[in-house]
C-alpha cells in the first residue's frame, strides 16, 4: 500500500501539461521498481485526463494531458498476493479551476464524514449509504442535480458518481 501511495504523490508531482498519461504510468512503475523491487501491476493502470477520466476502466492511456484537466490516476501493485487499489484525481497543472474546487471540496467532506463513521461493527452498506446521500445533496447544493434527495437515492443516481460506491474486491 505504501509503495501505491507513493507512486500515486510521484505522478501528482510529475504531472505536466503536455505530456501523455502514458507518461504518468511510466513514473509509477519507476518508482515501483527501483525503489520497492516490485515489478507486478494489480491491474492495468487506469490514468485519465479531461473526459478520459470520466471513463470507467479506462486504459488505453494516450491522450496528451492538456492544461485545465483533471486526472485521475487509478493503479496500484500487487504484492505477495495482495492487491492495492487507489484512484487520486488532481489538476494536471497543479490549480483546480473554481468548479473543480467545490467538487474536491464535496468529496473531502464527504470522505471525512464516512471516516467518523468507521470502527469495528459499523455496517459497510451503512457508511456507503452515508456517502450516497452526502455527495447527492452536495451536487443538488451545486446546482449539478435537482430533485428530491431520497427519490435520487431510490433511483441510484448516486451510482453515477460512485458505481463502486466507496470500494470493491480485487481478485487475481
């Protein structure tokens, strides 16, 4: 985990406009290699900018990451049969642009909310419920969504935003 998440710091750093996503992934698995020795990807690096990065699972990763993008980044190594799988999304030149600022925002609040909630017993569903429910009254306070939060919810418009809701299982 600890290799991931620095890798994922390092492509933050290293991200520039005008270089492709493919570049990004190069950066990781340096990283990986010559400081961790580890040489297996859990999955095929998902790095995408602009409206790549709305596309789920994607992986062809040859757009030239353009100023005002976001990225978003979602790698992670596999490690004596374990996996790890973190996704970050960060501004290619380093400035969220304001709109890109409150969503950063929302999603902040919302993942310091779901840690509260997080100690032995607490229900995965319930703190995935918590995350649904917040980050669709935070677009409706947006102005992105409009209607009623829990015909939103019944409707899983969350899954929009969230089709994994706040995570999934990796199997190899």
């Amino acid at each position: 985990m600890q290799a991931t998440a620095e890798g994922h710091i390092e492509m933050m750093k290293k991200c520039k406009p005008g270089m492709r996503e493919s570049q990004l992934a190069c950066h990781l698995r340096h990283l990986a290699l010559f400081k961790y020795n580890i040489r297996f990807a859990a999955f095929p690096d998902i790095i995408g900018s602009g409206k790549n990065s709305a596309i789920l699972h994607y992986e062809k990763n040859s757009k030239i990451i353009e100023d005002g993008d976001l990225v978003l980044c979602d790698c992670g190594y596999r490690v004596h049969g374990y996996c790890a799988d973190i996704t970050t999304t960060f501004p290619a030149n380093g400035k969220f642009t304001p709109k890109q600022k409150q969503i950063y925002e929302l999603v902040l609040k919302i993942n310091k909310e779901v840690q509260k909630m997080l100690k032995p017993g607490e229900s995965w569903k319930a703190m995935g419920e918590l995350a649904a429910k917040l980050l669709l009254e935070g677009l409706k306070e947006l102005g992105i969504l409009k209607g009623d939060i829990m015909t939103l919810l019944k409707s899983n418009v969350n899954r929009l935003f969230m089709p994994h809701s706040l995570g999934h299982l990796l199997v190899i």
